[in-house]
C-alpha cells in the first residue's frame, strides 16, 4: 500500500498528460493517496472497512491507467493492469471478510439459542423465556401498590 501512496503521488506531479487530463488525474490521484493513507492506517489495525477501502483505492488507479491509455497506450495498460491485480486481490479479502462474518453471525446466532442462563431460583432460563417475575397473573399485576398496603 506504501507504493500505493508514492504511485499516487507520481501521478499527481509528473507533468505527462494533456491539461484536461492531468486535472482528472490530479484529483483522482489526491483522494486515491488519502484514501490509501486510510486503507494503510485500516489494514494495520484491523478495520472492517479496510478492505473495502483499498479497493476503492485500486479502482481509482485503474481510472488513472484508462485516462493515460490515451497518451501512452503502454504505460497506460501498464499502470491499469497492475492496479487491477490490486483490485482483484482487494475484493477477494473483501468477500472472505463477508463470508467470514456471516458464519459468525449463524455460530452466535445458533449459540445464543441453546444457551442457558442460571435464574435466582437455580433453574435454568433459555434467553427468550420469560422470567417468573413476569408469569404472575393479570390480577396481581392490575393491583397497584398503595402507601397503606406496604405500611402493613
């Protein structure tokens, strides 16, 4: 990603293209080495979105590789081809991520439904069932406690 970062940069100040092109280089280019910094910053501390991001990012050179294909047809396919390897890696870490936190959330979701919590009476409560608290009849719930009746 490091080289990422430089070969955006290059891109921004080397004076190679057509006016009209190098402006959308240049842009493309500035928020491809910001969104590379925060790809880098994601990948090191393990963020969801990292990935996701460096994609975007490999995209965007792909972008810069197409442009320059109208001035140097090589350097251009070049620059496209390698930025799509990236891409392509990108978007198969993102979907081992997808698949990875899917099955995390059927592995939790299967466990949260046979486990069993300990309730003050020492018996066991599945989460979902109600507590004895709340299985009291509609009488006794009806009934609101008075200043009297907890005097006595």
């Amino acid at each position: 990603m490091g080289l990422g970062v430089a070969t955006f940069g290059s891109f921004v100040w080397v004076d190679l293209l057509c006016p009209e092109h190098r402006l959308w280089v240049q842009v493309i280019g500035t928020s491809a080495m910001f969104g590379a910094v925060g790809a880098i910053v994601g990948l090191l501390r393990r963020w969801a979105i990292a990935p996701a991001l460096t994609l975007a990012v490999a995209m965007a050179g792909v972008v810069i590789g197409l442009v320059d294909v109208a001035h140097a047809p090589g350097r251009g396919r070049l620059i496209a081809g390698a930025f799509v390897l990236i891409a392509v890696a990108a978007a198969w870490i993102s979907g081992r991520q997808v698949v990875g936190s899917r099955w995390a959330r059927r592995i939790n979701k299967g466990l949260m439904a046979t486990m069993v919590l300990p309730d003050d009476l020492g018996a066991g409560v599945r989460p979902g069932d109600r507590p004895a608290s709340e299985a009291e009849s509609s009488a006794d719930r009806d009934e609101a406690p008075t200043l009297t009746s907890d005097l006595s």
